[in-house]
C-alpha cells in the first residue's frame, strides 16, 4: 500500500508541476506583400502575450473569402476580411454556397479597389478594360469578389475580358513585365505591393467618375468613395476609387467572454498596433461597427457600450 501511495504522490506532483499548455489559434491574412499579413501578425502577437493560455500565429491565406470560411467552419478563430465578403456570407450569396456562421468583431480600415495600369495606356476607364487582359486577383481572394462585382456593375463582363487569377505580387510582376494590361488589388491605400511597383514603372490608378461611383455604391452599398491624394504613390495623381471597410471575422458561435477580451486587449494596445500598421489609425471605437448591414458580436458590442459611457 505504501508503494501505491508513493507512486500516486509522485505522480500528483509531476501533474501538479507540468506547464499549461495554451490553447493554440490561427489568423487569416492574406499575401506577405499586402497588409493584412503584418497586421495579423501584430494581432497574433498581442493577444498571445496579453490572453491567459492564448497562443496565435498568422497564417499566410489567401485572403477574404478563404479566411471567411475557415472562420465559419471553425478552421481558423478569427480572419481578416473585407466586409462586403462577410455581408455576402452573412447572406449566403456568391461566392459562397450558403449562409455561413459569422460575425464582426470590429471593424478595422478602409480597402480600396485599385485598378492599375501602365503610365502610358489608353486605359482610362472601365468601360476600356473590354477586350484587354486583367488580373482580377487570386481565387478566394476579396480581391476577386470585389473587382468582378465593380466590373460587371459598370456593364463589364467576364466574358468582355481576358482574366487572369492573380494574387498581389504576380499581378505587379506581371504588369511590370508587359504581360497584362491592368491588374487590381484590393488594399489600403499605400499598400506594400503597389508602392513596390510604382517605384520601378510608371503606373496610373484609374479614376472613377461621379457617375460611376453612383451606380457601384446604389448596387453595393457596402462601398463608399475614396478620394486617394496625389504621391499616394511614387508619381501616380490623384484618384477617387471605391472603397469598402476591412473587418475581423469570427464565427458567431465565439463565446461572448472571448470576442469581449479580444477587442479589450487590441483596442488597449492599439498605439502598438499602429507603430506596425499605421493605417490601423482608422481602428477607432466610432469606426467599430463602420461595416453597415451587419452587427458586432455580442462579446464586442458589450466592450463597446462600455466605453461609449465613459
């Protein structure tokens, strides 16, 4: 009997003494030449370091629509996203086969939809991409759903064009390179990919008419009007563009304690986050719910109520 007892003790005392191990996560991103990647990663970064028996990594995706379902199938706990993807899966529409289990946890920044060509094309609306070969961005990408959702607003089909399934840096090469007429990528103005480019070629981001906005904001409410300054870019002039706000996506089934301490820690280390990502300058708790049509999770809306009343 005092042998077992011995071997009970020593065996409490090993359990007693072993680490926790914490729970491990992933954030979808996107492209490591975009900015959702540094912004996952300082995200990542700061809730692990800030959550009791929290651990995240980043997770290289491709972007929207890949992070949107991972979240809704529980493959990722949260992904960043723009919010029209999220409104079509909140929806169940295209590209997605049915509603999907989301929900924001708060909005973060503005993406504009940029169209770039070469500095010397005779591409100077949408209506002339007819007939010419784009990048449309990559399968599963916002990028996809937003340039083809732009494009058949303004009475472009696919079928009007030759379309490439590009993701950020092979759009770049291959516009750099001659081998498409324009190429679109979906991101915060400055983004990494585009700033590359326009320091090596001569580019232009095309700019939308007034009238043009009109119809893409009365058939995608989500998009508002961007007026991007001249020398956004090396050399580029100023351009207005549509826009639509990036958020975070969780599935709607998060506990409300989670979803609250993830928007605690992140908006109370938010000057950190800047530091990495300074277009998180727009991460602001009257931009929380920025995304129109579709409301926070309960766990962040609480956080927001709270602070509001102070």
């Amino acid at each position: 009997m005092k042998q077992i007892a011995k071997k009970a003790l020593i065996a409490l005392s090993l359990a007693v003494s072993l680490p926790v191990v914490a729970a491990s996560y992933t954030i979808g991103t996107g492209s490591q030449s975009g900015t959702y990647y540094p912004l996952g990663g300082i995200l990542a970064k700061i809730w692990s370091e800030n959550i009791d028996d929290f651990d995240m990594r980043a997770e290289v995706t491709a972007a929207s629509v890949e992070n949107t379902i991972k979240v809704a199938t529980n493959k990722q706990l949260v992904g960043i996203a723009q919010g029209n993807v999220v409104l079509q899966a909140n929806e169940g529409t295209k590209p997605f086969p049915r509603k999907m289990d989301v929900a924001v946890l708060f909005a973060l920044y503005p993406n504009a939809v940029q169209f770039m060509v070469p500095a010397d094309s005779d591409i100077h609306s949408i209506s002339d991409l007819k007939g010419k070969r784009i990048s449309v961005g990559a399968p599963g990408s916002g990028t996809r759903v937003s340039s083809m959702n732009i494009l058949n607003t303004l009475g472009v089909s696919e079928s009007d064009i030759k379309p490439q399934s590009l993701n950020y840096t092979a759009t770049t090469n291959a516009l750099a390179n001659g081998q498409i007429d324009a190429g679109v990528i979906v991101g915060s103005l400055g983004v990494g990919a585009i700033t590359e480019l326009a320091l090596t070629r001569k580019i232009r981001i095309l700019s939308f008419s007034a009238d043009e906005m009109a119809k893409v904001m009365q058939a995608n409410p989500s998009y508002q009007a961007l007026e991007a300054p001249a020398e956004t870019y090396k050399n580029v002039p100023t351009f207005t563009t549509p826009a639509v706000w990036n958020v975070l996506v969780v599935n709607k089934n998060m506990s409300e304690d989670m979803a609250y301490e993830m928007t605690k820690v992140a908006f109370d280390n938010m000057a950190k986050i800047r530091q990495v990502v300074g277009v998180t300058k727009y991460t602001t708790l009257e931009n929380m719910n920025k995304l129109s049509g579709m409301a926070l999770h309960p766990g962040s809306q609480k956080y927001l109520d709270e602070q509001m009343k102070k």
